[in-house]
C-alpha cells in the first residue's frame, strides 16, 4: 500500500507520521518505507508553510513501544532535504589512488583521528572492567517471549551530510532520489538493501556539481555532494 502527501505544514507531517505510526496495523505488511522530500536545515525539516519541525522526531511514532505491530521490522527514512547551508567541496587526487602517506585528510590541529585518539586513552585494565561489570543482570524471559529493543531495526537515509546542501536538478528533480530509484530498480531484488545505499552513495558522491549562477568559464564554486546513511537494523534487509 502507497500513500502520497503533498504540500504539508510541519505538523500535518507530524500528524501523519503519528496516525501512520500509532493507529495503523502493520501486522499484515513486513516494513514501512517513508520517502520524505522537503526543504531543511540542520536537525530540521520545514513544512510548506516554513515552519519546521526536528528531525529526530521522525521515528518517535515507530518505535516497539509506539507502534507493536512494526516491532522487530524494518523501518525505512529516506530523506531528500538540505541539511545546511555549506558546500561540500572535492578535493583533487590521483586518479589511480594514492600510495600509502600521500594524501592526508586535514581534520584540525590532531594528528589522531576521533577514534584512535579516544582508544589510545582506554588502558587495557580499563576495557578488562567494562566486561567485567554489566550494568545489570541477565534477565529470564517467559517462554515464547523475547525483547525487542524500542529503536531497533530503523534506517534513515539522508541525501546530504550535517550541515550541507542537497542538490535537486531543475528538470531531473532530487539527484539522489532519482539515483535512488535506479539502483532499486536494478538491484532491489538481488542485493541488499545497505549493499544498495553503499552504490547510491558512491554513484552521488562522484558527481560534480557547479552553482546555478555561474558558467564553466566564470571559475565559480565546484562542488559535490555526499549522502548519509544511520541505522540499527538487526537483520539483512532484502526486497522480494
């Protein structure tokens, strides 16, 4: 079953979602798939009218707890939306890669990246205590009974990183809905779902764009763009 929204307010959109999420029976249906394309800003999505509502917000409805008759499911945001205001620029390299040391990816002043630099202040005592000390015991479950965790088993798929443009084709539309799009077409039945986003990201990510205003000749800002992908699926997501 497909449902279309057309031109909503910000909390028509909440109203939706929630009524999709907390008064419909999924019970007969093995996901939910909601394709959400707007305007946004950072942690933001606007409704037709300008007013905006957090983004996070977007699976408060379908949680277990929420909505049971998801529970255990997969749970599928795609998000076509302007995250920001900044581009993301391309950075020139060699075509055939780079050996080892050449190139350096400039992250401020650290010469660490984040998860080196957290590892190397965990001392081996330290991790020994983590696992040794759960922070509560294993509880037993009545027989034909298991938990589902209340976020488990979401996937949001943004068109663009925090913080960034996304960019839309004047005659094309969203150039990663539409890059979307044909590789579910093609692949949607013989690969993953995440095997899927994983090629859609590459295929985006390597497109170049230029500003509207400017030609090809005028030496104006050159930029790409680069979609992201979070989840918690528990399980390998396959269409059939």
């Amino acid at each position: 079953m497909v449902k279309v929204f057309r031109n909503l307010s910000s909390g028509e959109m909440q109203s939706e979602l929630a009524y999709v999420g907390r008064k419909t029976d999924h019970s007969a249906y093995d996901a939910f798939v909601a394709v959400i394309m707007t305007h946004g800003g950072l942690g933001e999505l606007y409704g037709v009218n300008g007013d905006a509502f957090p983004v996070h917000q977007l699976t408060l409805d379908f949680t277990a707890e929420k909505c049971p008759s998801l529970a255990g499911k997969p749970k599928l945001f795609f998000i076509q939306a302007c995250r920001g205001d900044d581009y993301q620029l391309g950075y020139a390299v060699p075509a055939n890669g780079a050996s080892e040391g050449e190139l350096s990816m400039h992250q401020g002043s650290s010469s660490l990246n984040p998860l080196q630099f957290r590892s190397s202040r965990l001392e081996s005592n330290e991790a020994e205590d983590i696992d040794e000390e759960p922070a509560i015991a294993a509880a037993k479950l009545p027989k034909k009974q298991r938990l589902v965790p209340s976020f488990a088993d979401f996937l949001l798929s943004y068109a663009t990183l925090a913080g960034f443009k996304a960019q839309r084709d004047p005659q094309q539309g969203s150039i990663y809905i539409q890059t979307l799009c044909h590789y579910l077409e093609l692949y949607g039945k013989s690969r993953s779902l995440l095997d899927i986003v994983t090629s859609v990201h590459r295929e985006v990510s390597e497109k170049v764009f230029r500003e509207a205003e400017s030609t090809d000749n005028d030496g104006g800002t050159i930029f790409q763009q680069t979609p992201e992908v979070r989840h918690t699926l528990t399980r390998r997501v396959q269409f059939v």
